[in-house]
C-alpha cells in the first residue's frame, strides 16, 4: 500500500465557494493511493486549474509526483501558470516530455513568458524547444525585455485592422481568421508602419453599420505602453484610468503586443503581496518554501532587528541609575515604546500605501507630514492623561504620571513624523520604502521612547 497522503488532512474549508472541499480532497487522496486514475481525473475534471494549482502546492513532493504522473496527459497548461514559482520546476520535472510539451503549447504567449522567466535556464531551454518556431521566436522577443516589464506582462496574439477598415471588413476578417487569441477586447488600429492609432471594442463592432469606419469608433481611453514600462506602472494605468486593455509597443513606437486586465490585475496583486512581504521582512516567501529557505529570508532582517534591538538597550543603559532609584521606571517604560511602535507603523503603512498608488507625492508631502503630526499630537494628549492618571494610581506619584504623559507625546508625535518621513526619504534614494520603513521607523520609537521617558524621570523625579 502506498504511503498515506498528506493534503490538507481534515482541515474544513470555510468558503462554501472554494471547490476544494473536505469530500472532494478525500477522492483525491484515496485515488492516488489506490493509484486509481479513472476516479483521480473524476475528482480533479470538475475543478478549475487554479485549484487543482493550489491542491499540489499543498501537498509534499513525493505524493505531487504520483498524482501528476497519474493524471497524465489531462494536466492542463493553465495549472502551470497558477502554480506558486516555487514549485513550478518540481511540478514540470515531474510532467513526462509529451504532457509538458501540450500543457505548454496550450498556453497563451504571456503565460509561457510568466511560466519560463522564474525557472532555471536547463528548464527554459527545454520548454522553448517544444514550441513551434514562431512561438518560439516570439517567446524570446518577449523574453528580451527587462524583467518585471510591460514586455514581460503582454501577449503577443493581438487582433488588429488598417486604419482605413470599415466595421465590414473587420467582422469578415475576424470570421475568416483561423489564429484568433480565445479572449480579447479590442481591435487596435494600425497605420503603415504598424503603430498604434486607436482601438475598438468589440461591442462597439457589432453593435454598428458595417460601412461605419473603425477610426470612427475608436475609445477615448486609448493609450500606448512603452515595452519597457515596469510592470507597477502598467497596473497603476490600467486601475487609475479603468482601461480594459492597451497595446504595447517598442523604441520606434511599433506595435509588439497587449496586456489585458486580467494580467495587469495580476500584476498589481503582485505588487501589493510583495509589499506586504516586504513590510514583514520575509521577501518573497510562500507557505510551500522548504525550512532552509525561510531561514536564509528570515535571518538578515532578523539580525537587522537585533542589531537595532542592541542599540535600544545601549540608550537604556545609560539611564542604569535612574531605573534602579525608581524601579517603577523598568515597568513603565515599555508602554511608551510600545505605544509609538504602534503608532509608526500605523503612520508608515498608510504612507508606502500612497506612495504606490502615487496619492502621497512630493506636492502633497507637507500637508501630509502635518496631518500625521497633528493626529499623533492628538492622539498623545489623550494617552498622557490616560496613562498620567494610571501612572499616578498605579504608583501613587503625581510627577510620575506627568513624566510618563509627556514621554507618551513626545513619542507618539516622533512616530507619526517618521512614520511618513522614513517611506519618502527611503523612496528618494531609490529603496523600496516596503522593504525597509519598518525596522527604520520601529528603531526612531524605540530609541526616542526610552530615551525621553527615562530623560525626563532622570530631570523630574531625582
């Protein structure tokens, strides 16, 4: 009997929506252990591939591997362009050359680019020997641009008319056409030298005239994008202007391909999970990374953390013989670091938030600074008087009430102003403000918390 397999064992899915069900998991383990393909291809046909995607991300390596080779030939290609980069080269490794070779060739040019640029160059190489010529050439095209590019993101299957056509010439086009892409919104216009000029939906095509000229019909929103545009910027365009889609083009403003919104959404999904990541420490980790590889993420921020950890314990050790004359110090100070941690990271996500959607810019940057400050000042008023007033009940000492209120706005005042200065500087200087504005802003309340609650008792109370 083959060895039990381990997916998601008893775990109830909450969202009655999301078809990986407790009854539909157990088919599947009991199929493959039976290696029973017939009831395995039964239990996976009815799931989209995104979640048979999430089904072998969830499972340990080995039993991936006999469920993949017993399925077989009815592996889709679009469960390779769901899956997790981190298990994309396990899963093909798995895949027999003649299953790979039509899951791959089933994909759309932009999902064989996502699938081959995080793989090794052995796997590349041996994916684009699969393709047919012209694929392949246009792969490589595609590939050729800088990584996390338009160029990257975009498909080259576009549909496009001259811009002398009428709406009868593209429909009897669109009709005699053997290569149409399965999905697409709109026909680009092109002039001579084949740029762009305009584009029409579809909607507008079927719903006129067929001797209505297509320029006639062409969308206001129509715009280019530079090939070599970073992927962030696309999403940003496509949600600040509601675009459906958008040609791409290159130097000499030809036309290469379109991104649609499905991929641009993909990318700004992207994009906000590599902040989120990033506003963690952890990079670009995922549940299915092995234990080696979360330490090797884990540990530099984590000796970052130590380090300023120490540097925090180096102000408090200066104060060494103020805390042991007032031993009710060591207990209250970690309420103001604490406090002004808090309030930081309040400051300073709401602050690398807008700065990538582009709402907190150089023009606003002030009006912003004084809004936090004023809020933080506020906001400190009203903790002093609470903690002021524990303070002195707790303890039973006016002054050391009114220490630990002072110090709670101070601190709260120093949070909100690095909370939004930290991001902005970190930007200016070409750092992703994600990646570094939390340990920055933690270690300016930390060091200021201890410092201006233990000053202060030093000058009030001794």
């Amino acid at each position: 009997m083959a060895e039990p397999i381990e997916i998601l064992p008893d775990r109830a899915i909450e969202d009655d929506a999301y078809a990986l069900r407790d009854e539909t998991i157990r088919e599947i383990r009991e199929a493959v252990e039976t290696e029973d393909r017939e009831a395995l291809i039964a239990a996976l046909d009815p799931l989209h591939p995104a979640d048979i995607a999430d089904l072998l991300e969830q499972m340990d390596r080995e039993p991936r591997h006999r469920l993949i080779t017993l399925y077989g030939s009815e592996f889709d290609g679009e469960i390779l362009s769901e899956l997790d980069e981190s298990i994309r080269e396990d899963v093909i490794a798995a895949l027999s050359p003649d299953v790979l070779t039509e899951a791959v060739r089933s994909l759309e040019s932009d999902d064989v680019v996502d699938l081959l640029e995080d793989l090794e160059e052995d796997q590349q190489k041996l994916i684009l020997q699969i393709l047919e010529r012209r694929d392949r050439v246009a792969i490589e095209r595609a590939l050729s641009f800088p990584d996390g590019s338009a160029g990257r993101l975009m498909q080259r299957e576009v549909v496009t008319a001259p811009e002398h056509w009428n709406v009868g010439d593209a429909i009897d086009f669109m009709r005699a056409s053997l290569d149409l892409p399965e999905q697409f919104y709109h026909i680009v216009l092109v002039d001579p030298r084949h740029r762009p000029s305009g584009h029409v939906t579809l909607g507008k095509v079927m719903s006129s005239d067929r001797v209505t000229p297509l320029a006639e019909l062409s969308e206001p929103s129509f715009r280019t994008i530079p090939g070599d545009q970073d992927e962030e910027d696309v999403a940003y365009a496509f949600n600040q202007y509601h675009l459906i889609s958008a040609p791409v083009v290159d130097d000499d403003g030809r036309l290469v391909g379109v991104i649609t919104i499905d991929d641009a959404m993909a990318a700004l999904s992207r994009e906000n999970e590599e902040d989120l990541l990033l506003l963690a420490g952890v990079g670009d980790e995922s549940i299915s990374d092995r234990t080696m590889q979360i330490v090797r993420q884990r540990f530099p921020w984590l000796l970052v953390n130590l380090g300023t950890a120490i540097l925090a314990s180096l102000v408090i050790s200066q104060f060494e013989s103020t805390i042991e004359a007032i031993v009710a110090l060591a207990v209250l100070m970690p309420i103001v670091a604490s406090m002004g941690g808090n309030a930081g990271t309040q400051s300073m996500t709401v602050a690398v938030r807008g700065l990538a959607t582009r709402d907190l810019t150089g023009a606003n940057a002030l009006r912003v600074v004084r809004r936090e400050v004023t809020a933080a000042l506020l906001n400190g008023i009203l903790f002093a008087v609470i903690m002021g007033v524990l303070g002195y009940l707790w303890f039973g000492t006016v002054m050391l009430g009114v220490v630990l209120g002072l110090a709670m706005i101070i601190n709260l005042i120093v949070a909100g102003l690095s909370g939004v200065l930290v991001p902005l500087l970190l930007g200016k200087v070409g750092i992703d403000p994600a990646l570094a504005s939390g340990t920055f802003v933690t270690t300016v309340t930390d060091v200021v918390g201890f410092f201006a609650f233990l000053g202060l008792a030093g000058i009030l109370l001794l």
